[in-house]
C-alpha cells in the first residue's frame, strides 16, 4: 500500500516517544515565531502532520504551538495555509474561543481555514450559528472592508448548503438573496483599479476607470455579468461571478431550509452603492416590491437572458467561446429552475429558448449546451404547447450518429436520459425507437457506460421492440467493428496505400456490402428485425473479432442479455415469448466469431429457455417443429453442448400431454425418433476431426429424454431398453471412442442402468420421470386430509409460550 520510504517514516511517527516529541514541538515553536518561515519550518510542520496522522488517537498540542498554527490559517503563502489546516484538523477539537472566528474577521477566512472552521463544527446548531456569522459579515459595506475581503464567503456558505442545508434557516435564505439580488443585478460596470492584459489579473493602475466591454472587444451597455472583460475587477464584479457560480445551486436546494423565524421583508430596497440600472429594464422598479425568493427569480431570469444575448457575439478567442458554452449550459439550467418554481415565467423564457435552439441546433459543437435545452423542453414543453419534434431528432438522431466517440457527450447524454427516464417513456415514443443509435455509445466505449445501460436497457425493451431490440443485442459487436470502420474510413482517404490493408474496411467501402453496414447503423427501429447475410457480414468482419473495442463490447452483451430476459418475461404475451425462442435457435448458430462470446452468449440462452419454457411450458408445443429439429442436428451436440443439452431437456420434460392438451402420440414419437438417432449416432462413431468427444451430460441428458418419452407412449419402451442394454453389452468389451474418461463412461453406463430397471415397469417410470405437478410442488403444510398440520399445530403451541 505504501513505498518502503513512506512505511519506515510512518513508524518512526508512531513510535516516538513523549519526551522526544515535546522537545520537537518546543522546537517547532521557536521556527514559527521568526518573521520569515524558512524550509526547515516547513519540513517541521510536514513531519508534525505525519506524526498526527500515523497514530490512532488523537493529541493535544501545545497552546502556544496551537495559536501559533491557528495564526498561519491567513499567512500569504498557501502551502503553509494547507500544512497549519491539516494539522490542526488532527488534533482534538477546538473551542470556539480559541478559533476566535466571528462576525467581524469572519470575512478574512480562506477556504482551508473555514474548512477547519466547518470540520469543527458538531452540530446544527453550531453551523447555522457560523452562517449566520458568514452573513452577517457581507451584510457590512463592501468599501469598509479590505479588497476582495467577500471572496472567501460564498463558497463557504455553497459547501454548507452542499452537505448541510437543514442548518440554514429562512432569515438566512431572506438575507442571501437580497445579497445575490445585488450582486447579480446591480454591480458596477466601469473596471477596477487594476489593469492587466490578463483580465482577472491585477497590473498598474489606470487613471480614469474605463466601462467594461463585451467579448467581441465592443462597450458593454447593460449590467455587468460573467461574459464581461475588462483588465481589472472590483469587489462587486467579482462577487457577481461568485454569485453566478452558485446560482443554481441556490435555487434547487434553499427549499430545504428550516421553517424557523421568517423576517422576510417584501418590500426590501437592497442597498447598492454605485449600482447602474439597466437600460433594458430601467423600467421594471415593479420588482422590488416582490418577496425575496421571487425577486431572485426575476434577477436570475433577466441575468441568463442577458447572457443568452452575450453569447452571441462573436469571440476573439478560443477560450471566449467555450466560456460561452459553459454560460449557456449554466443559464439555461438557470431559466429552467426558475420555471419549474414559477410556471409564469415559461412564456416569456420559451422564445428565448426556441430562438437558441434555432441557432445552435446546426452546429454540433454546441452539443453540449443542446443537452440543457433538451431539458427545459421535457419539462415545460407541453405546458407551452410548442413542439419539440426538432429537439428530440437532434438528442436521439445526430448526437449518437454523429458523437458516438465523443465520451463527454456520452456521459452527459446517458445521464440525461436516467434522470428523465420516467417522462421520456411516458411521453416520447421516439425515445424507445432510438435504441439501435443509443447502444452506438456501448458499441464504441462498452467499459465507461455500460453501468448507464444497465439501468436504461429495461425501459427500451417493449412488446414492439422486443425482438430487433435481441438480434441487435446479439449484433453489439459487430456495431462496434463497423463504427471502428466508419472512424477509420473518415480519417483515412480511399487512395491512401500505407499501411496494412483491412479487408472489412475494403467490404464497408465496397457498395455490394454497404446495406449490411447500413443496417447495423440505423437510427431508429422499425426497418426490420435483422438481416439476411448475417453470415456474410460475420465472414467480412472476421478480423475485428481481435479488435480491443469489440472484445470489450462483446464482454458485456451477456449481461445486457440477461436483463432484457428478465425484462421481457414482466410484459411479453406467449406469442411473443415463443418468436424469442424462435430467435435464439437460429442466432446461436449466427454470432460473430469470438469463442468466449459464443459460448457466452449459449449460456444465457440456455438460462432463459428452460425459465421461459418452465414459466409456459406450452411453448415447447408452440415451437415443437423447430426445437426438434434443432434437437435432431448432430452437429450441435459438438458446437452447441450448453444450448443443446437444454433444448433435449426442455422436450423430454414438457412434450407432454399433462403440460399441453395438444401435444399428440405422434408428435413425441417424431421427437423420439429424432432424439434416438443423435445418440445412436454419437455413441457408435468416433466424433469429427477436431471435435472432441460428445459431453458425458449431453448423452446422459439424451438417455434420461428418451426414457421420459418412452413412459408418456409404452410401445417406445422396447426401443429404448434396446438401445440401453446395447449400450451397457458395448461398455463392457473395454474402451470406447466416443467417450475417452473412464469416470465418465461408468457415469453413463449407470444412469443407463437406472432407467432400464424404471422401463421395466411402465406405471413406475411414468410416476418417477414424469411426476404430476402435486408431486412436483407438494403443500402437506396446507392440505387438511394429512396430519402434517395437525402436526405443525401441535408443535408451534408446545415451542411458544402462552
């Protein structure tokens, strides 16, 4: 876990002894009292720090030692700011005499002081006695305090309401929002003392205090917001862009504030010294006369439209216009919960929505903030009446067609979709139509979402899409290795000649094979279930079965295969449960060749269609013909041993009168027939070249089906007594070449034996291998005409007390 040098430090920490640790911190103290801190001062503190850390309990320091500390919270140099904090966070518990922090200094703290303050904290009540503090503190006048003497404050108070919003109570809320009122609406709009080209940096001061401009180098004429430059910035700007910072945040968590005392004022002027009204809602002084939280609303709403207005203008840098972006993505989440508290606001935010739309939905690189609005249509779209159509063909159609290798995107996107899962099943059929272009995003970077596809997979799965929703499960890894195609095509140029030469790049560019391609790349459901040249896209894509990022995506369709078995069997009729068995007989022979994958993808089969046949055991009939048939290819006893050795159990079990009225003698004698000509295939020649001999289970699982068969028609009986005292008369003259373990053939030999002495015995056999359901489930707990619940009666009287 740790280095030999970190370890060997971490024990001489716990091993020194008292004596020697007073000296040191002695030591220590004289280094902190010099005016300057040398190096030696700080390797002090680092191995203080460590000796605090590497032991189980906590120690008291010194009180000299400790003000000493305390003091380094507000020294200049941050290392030494982290080092005192760190310590002191490893000590037992301060008082709040000796922090000594209050409404006065409480201004001057930096953010690892007030994280020591708010670690100190030991309840409720204490935090909301510091946010009152903090409060209080910017309720004073910005020009009596030192520069920037507010900066620390609104993260602090972010950080509570963070982890602890309970400790806030509606005085708090009251406050605060008159203060981002101010903050937001009225900062100054002329720049600060300081000038710079580097913008927040400060530089020689300027003579005459110029205006603030806009990001395309033009004269700011509204309020100042987070999109305005300038070389320098006064306190009131910079608290502007704190305040913006956390906005949102505010607004979706200060309804968790205590119910305490309300002061709220509703007629509250904020006091703004040199404030500038706005030239575009100069006329809207209406405002004032709201309640706070409503007045916050309005200044929130004409702040993000003006930034909507910023963003734009064009940029004279790249880092301009991704500030954009991160302001648009921020206001219209902004506009978006202002609406959700206030409904009123919808119509006049939605124009102003729909014309952003209008002008980025073109361009891709604005994916980003498209994602925001996409929200804000969900949420209000209907109320508005407006239609989101074009919204929704960008979210579900372009962003996975065009974006799938953008993880940014990905991520954000998937986490759009779990958050609104609910409303997008509700209200957007095109949401499960899309899931051929959503699982584009698994196909490319299978190990960073596949978590977002396990929760999302079930609400695509319905009874229309059920079944091109499994053939394109199934397909997963051939998407992957198309979309490394398609990616490869773009960068690489058709008359490129370097490099080695891809034959499934030469088929994806080849327009005899471009429909297979297309298929796979859809963006909607609803054009077909799957394809016919299956095996002829396999062959063409053969070398991708090495290709890392199909690897990867074929080790996660199982599990994805898992849940949507376990999805469709809640909504699926019995008609559509057995074109799902239709499908998994013939996919198992169509998969793309990785032998892991395969052999994978035959396990969940085998899984789900003994559940499915055991939750409807008429499937067997429904589905007869073919379950048969692929009983009765031999071939899939070498290259199907999981899937196949099921299919023969599910017929012997549930071909059956018991299960299925119209299961008919003739019906299980074909299905015996069948069944009698694998196994005396298998079991009197050697198995293919390369192929290795027929599994011990799948000869037993045979045996077992034939002798279960026999028992439902008696004149198959003879056939298979037959065939088993061949079988035990063949054993006995030495070694056989269909079975190469010893164990393993007297395994065989035995269970042959077994069934033999039933056959015997028709009535028996019938009872022993095909059991009626009240043998099969027994209830003697419930069934009165026994004396098991006399009996349980008796003794739950005699084992509790009266």
């Amino acid at each position: 876990m740790y280095s030999h040098g970190s370890e060997s430090l971490i024990k001489q920490a716990r091993e020194i002894q008292e004596s020697e640790l007073q000296k040191f911190y002695s030591r220590l103290v004289k280094l902190l009292q010099a005016k300057e801190l040398s190096h030696e001062t700080v390797d002090s503190l680092q191995r203080l720090h460590i000796i605090l850390f590497a032991t189980k309990f906590t120690r008291t320091l010194p009180v000299e030692l400790q003000k000493r500390l305390l003091s380094l919270l507000s020294a200049p140099a941050e290392q030494i700011q982290v080092l005192s904090s760190a310590v002191l966070r490893e000590t037992l518990p301060l008082s709040g005499q000796e922090l000594n922090y209050n409404q006065e200094n409480a201004a001057q703290l930096n953010s690892h002081a007030a994280a020591l303050l708010l670690s100190r904290a030991g309840s409720r009540a204490e935090l909301s006695s510091l946010c009152t503090q903090f409060l209080r503190s910017l309720e004073s006048r910005q020009s009596e305090g030192p520069a920037h003497s507010f900066t620390h404050i609104l993260p602090i108070i972010n950080t509570m309401l963070t982890h602890s919003p309970e400790c806030l109570t509606e005085d708090h809320v009251t406050l605060l929002s008159k203060k981002l009122v101010d903050w937001l609406r009225y900062a100054s709009i002329t720049q600060g003392g300081g000038a710079s080209s580097g913008g927040f940096f400060t530089g020689p001061r300027l003579r005459q205090p110029m205006p603030v401009a806009e990001l395309d180098g033009t004269v700011s004429g509204d309020f100042f917001t987070v999109l305005c430059v300038g070389q320098g910035f006064t306190e009131d700007q910079w608290m502007n862009v704190y305040s913006f910072s956390m906005l949102r945040h505010w607004l979706l968590t200060y309804h968790s504030v205590s119910t305490g005392s309300t002061t709220a004022d509703t007629d509250d002027r904020s006091e703004v010294d040199g404030s500038v009204v706005s030239m575009v809602s100069a006329t809207s002084s209406s405002s004032r006369l709201l309640p706070p939280k409503e007045r916050l609303r309005e200044k929130a709403f004409q702040y993000c439209q003006r930034l909507i207005e910023q963003s734009d203008r064009k940029t004279h840098r790249r880092i301009d216009a991704e500030l954009q972006k991160a302001c648009l993505v921020e206001a219209v989440g902004i506009l978006d919960c202002v609406c959700v508290e206030d409904a009123s606001l919808v119509y006049r935010t939605f124009p102003c929505i729909k014309a952003l739309f209008g002008r980025l939905s073109s361009d891709l690189s604005f994916a980003r903030v498209l994602l925001p609005i996409a929200q804000f249509y969900l949420n209000h779209g209907e109320m508005a009446a407006v239609d989101c159509e074009s919204v929704w063909k960008v979210v579900f159609g372009r962003f996975p067609a065009e974006l799938f290798n953008d993880a940014f995107l990905a991520h954000e996107l998937l986490r759009f979709l779990r958050l609104n899962l609910e409303s997008l099943q509700l209200r957007l059929p095109q949401y499960t139509r899309s899931f051929p272009n959503l699982l584009k995003f698994l196909a490319w970077n299978s190990p960073a979402v596949v978590d977002d596809f396990v929760d999302l997979l079930p609400s695509l799965v319905t009874t229309g899409t059920a079944v091109e929703l499994l053939h394109t499960l199934l397909d997963l890894p051939c998407l992957s290795a198309t979309l490394v195609l398609q990616h490869r095509s773009t960068c690489l140029p058709i008359s490129d000649t370097g490099g080695r030469s891809l034959v499934s790049l030469d088929a994806f560019r080849n327009p005899s094979f471009r429909g297979l391609f297309l298929f796979l790349l859809r963006g909607e459901a609803g054009s077909g279930d799957t394809i016919d040249r299956l095996s002829t896209l396999h062959e063409q894509l053969a070398e991708a079965a090495s290709w890392p990022r199909v690897v990867q995506c074929a080790q996660t369709v199982p599990v994805l295969l898992h849940i949507f078995f376990n999805t469709v069997v809640t909504i699926a009729d019995q008609k559509l449960l057995a074109h799902l068995i239709l499908v998994m007989l013939e996919r198992s022979s169509l998969l793309l060749s990785l032998r892991t994958f395969i052999r994978e993808v035959h396990r969940v089969f085998s899984c789900h269609l003994l559940r499915l046949c055991k939750l409807q055991p008429s499937l067997v009939m429904d589905q007869s013909h073919e379950l048969v048939e692929f009983a009765g290819t031999t071939a899939n006893v070498y290259n199907k041993e999981e899937m196949y050795t099921h299919v023969v159990w599910v017929l012997g079990e549930y071909l059956s009168v018991s299960c299925d009225s119209r299961c008919s003698v003739r019906l299980i004698t074909s299905c015996f027939e069948a069944l009698e000509a694998v196994l005396f295939e298998i079991t009197s020649s050697t198995p293919p070249p390369g192929s290795p001999c027929p599994a011990p289970r799948v000869i037993t699982t045979l045996m077992s089906a034939l002798a279960k068969l026999a028992s439902r028609s008696h004149d198959l009986i003879p056939r298979v007594s037959l065939f088993l005292s061949k079988l035990r008369s063949v054993t006995r003259c030495g070694s056989v070449t269909w079975c190469s373990d010893e164990e393993d053939l007297v395994a065989i030999v035995t269970r042959g034996e077994e069934l033999w002495s039933l056959l015997k015995t028709p009535g028996v056999a019938q009872s022993v291998l095909t059991p009626s359901a009240h043998v099969t489930t027994p209830q003697w707990h419930k069934d009165t005409n026994v004396s098991m619940p006399l009996q349980m009666r008796a003794l739950t009287s005699l084992t509790h007390s009266q």
